[in-house]
C-alpha cells in the first residue's frame, strides 16, 4: 500500500491524536491499579514518573521514524532488521492493535452496560460501536484526526468541570503524609503508571502523514503531557475524596467519585453521565485508530488495498472483545497487553535506534 500524498495531517493533529490513544481506560481504573501498588497516597508522584518515562519511549520512537520519514514503522522496520524477521516483527505489532482495539472497545461495552443500558448484550453494544468505528476509519486518517479534534476540547472542557466540582468531598489529609514511607512503594507503582500511558507508539504511523515531521518531537511532547496533567489531576481527586482504602475497593474509581456527591438547585444535580460522555468518546477514540493501525499494517505488509482489511478484521475483533468472560478476565487482557507494549515499544524502538545508527540510515534532525 502506497500512501496517499494528500491523506496528511498536521502537527498540532498528530498531538491530538496521540493524547487522544493515551486518554482510554486510565481514566476509569488508574487510581484502583496504581493504587493497588503503591499502597501509600503517593500515587501521584509515581504517575509523574511515569509520563516522563513515556515521554523518553516517545522521543526514541521519534527519532527512529524520522530517519525514515516517508516510511511507517511496518515498511522500515524490514529496512533495519531484514524482510523475514521485519515482517516477523510487524505482525506481533498488528497483532498488539488488534489485541488493544478489541480490549477497548469490550472495556467501553462493559461500563455502558453497568451505568446505561443495563440487561442489553454485550455484543449488541460492540457490534453498533464496531462499525461505526468502520465508517470512521474507511476514510483515512484525515477524517480520525478530524473527529479527535472535536472530541479533545470537549474531553478537556467535561473533564475539568466534573472532577473539580467534587472538590466538595475533597479530603487534603487523605494525600498525607507525602514519602511517609519513603521511595520504594512509589517506585512499585511506576510500571503501573507508565503502561498507562501507551499511545506514543502510534508516532511509529503517524510520522510519513503528517505535513511537517521534522516537528514530531513537539507533537509527542505535547501528545504525552496532556494525558499526564489529566491523570495526575484524576488520581488526585479520587484519592482526596475516597482514600487510599476507598479506592482499592472499586472497579471503576473515578466514575464512584462523580457519583458520590450531588449539587441541589442545578439543572444537574448529578454528573458521572458527562463523565461517560468524556470517557466513551476517549475509549472510542482508541479502538478507532488501533483498528485503524492493525488494517494500516496489513495493507502495507502485503502490498495491497487497506479496505478490504478493515473489513476483514472486524470478525477477529468481536472474537477478540468477546473471550474475556467476566471483567477479571478483561483486566488480565489489559494488564497482558500493556505487558506486551513495555516491550514492543519500550525496548525495541531504543534497540532499532541503535540498529539503523550502526548501519548509518538517514537522520532527519528535528526543529
């Protein structure tokens, strides 16, 4: 598959959609995961080191796409490591969106049915949201990157309003003592926090659409520090509010806290429903362009047209979104996922750095 020299993207797009593939899940279960860990209230310095640890795993992947800058990942990658194991390599890559998009989209199926349309299958609400998904993604990625730059302000704007009205139920002393047990339970949480912000490895893709790659490491910059600003200002307020205790007790943390407190004399007096709106939208987000990814791969792998693979794979992702039995199972799923990430796009993009360096590929340097 040949890219199209008019399906490009700008700078300030590829941020939002990098914040947007970050913003998923973590939302709803970073408090309960993190938390889990550390077991202190210094969850929140351990989501700090965390987004600098992605930002790092960014900046890495970006420099490797831009000695290739007409290239993604799935058509250099032969390039450094030779066709047999480059191809090797894509398709566990494939594999890993796939694996995240059907995780996404049954993760959004579960907590629609929990607060909104409860006793209707599960598959009913993945089959509706997979192929709107379709619709989405049959136009290129102009028409994703148009849609997350709607969505975006309105995630920030929904957001902002409902976590920071629970400041009513806020507790600063739930966040004391800060180090009251040193480093080390902050240092157990870290993987936790940095698996939580899995997204800049699309920069692998994105790099050869955008219309100024030489400004990827600003995009990644901002894609990855947004995302960081929200969950530290979530993980925050959701441990002020419902204590280290309260909050290792709940499947989704931070949809309890919107739901524990009321404001009279408003139009709404309750909130966790914009909550959803927000989180729906991120969860959508994320399905689409890993789903988006995964075709994108295939289609490059085997030299041929990218439809007929999106519509290929949307039986393997309803398989896919349907073999975690209960939701146990789909946080296993999940923590197997990140597991892979840590690898595929923790070690090996600094691996391929080396690689191409050794060999002498072209260096694009950034402005």
């Amino acid at each position: 598959m040949i890219l199209n020299p008019k399906d490009q993207i700008t700078t300030p797009q590829t941020a939002v959609i990098i914040i947007n593939f970050i913003l998923g899940t973590g939302l709803l279960t970073l408090p309960r995961s993190a938390t889990e860990k550390v077991h202190t209230p210094d969850v929140w310095i351990s989501v700090i080191i965390g987004g600098i640890i992605a930002i790092i795993a960014g900046l890495i992947m970006v420099k490797l796409s831009q000695q290739f800058p007409d290239k993604t990942f799935y058509q250099f990658i032969n390039e450094i490591l030779g066709k047999w194991v480059g191809s090797l390599l894509s398709l566990v890559i494939i594999c890993y969106f796939l694996t995240t998009s059907g995780f996404q989209i049954r993760s959004m199926a579960e907590v629609i049915r929990y607060l909104l349309l409860e006793g209707t299958p599960t598959w009913a609400i993945i089959m509706i949201f997979m192929w709107v998904g379709l619709y989405l993604i049959i136009g290129g990625i102009n028409p994703i990157a148009r849609l997350f730059e709607i969505i975006l302000p309105l995630t920030v704007i929904l957001f902002l309003v409902v976590t920071f009205m629970s400041i009513k139920i806020f507790e600063i002393d739930n966040l004391r003592p800060v180090l009251g047990e040193g480093i080390i339970p902050v240092l157990k949480g870290v993987k936790t926090t940095a698996l939580a912000f899995s997204g800049p490895e699309i920069i692998l893709l994105l790099l050869p659409f955008m219309n100024q790659p030489k400004k990827a490491v600003k995009a990644m910059l901002v894609g990855v520090s947004i995302p960081l600003i929200f969950y530290v200002i979530t993980v925050v307020m959701v441990i002020g509010a419902l204590s280290i205790d309260g909050v290792v007790l709940r499947t989704w943390p931070t949809l309890d806290l919107i739901r524990s407190f009321e404001i009279s004399g408003l139009i709404f007096e309750r909130f966790e429903s914009f909550l959803l709106v927000v989180w729906i939208m991120q969860i959508f987000a994320t399905f689409t362009i890993t789903y988006f990814a995964a075709s994108l791969g295939l289609a490059q792998l085997s030299k041929k047209s990218i439809h007929p693979f999106m519509f290929g794979l949307l039986p393997i992702l309803y398989i896919i979104a349907m073999v975690p039995k209960n939701m146990n199972d789909l946080f296993k799923l999940g923590d197997f996922v990140g597991n892979v990430a840590l690898f595929l796009f923790g070690l090996l993009p600094l691996l391929l750095l080396i690689i191409s360096r050794i060999k002498g590929g072209k260096y694009e340097t950034t402005t």
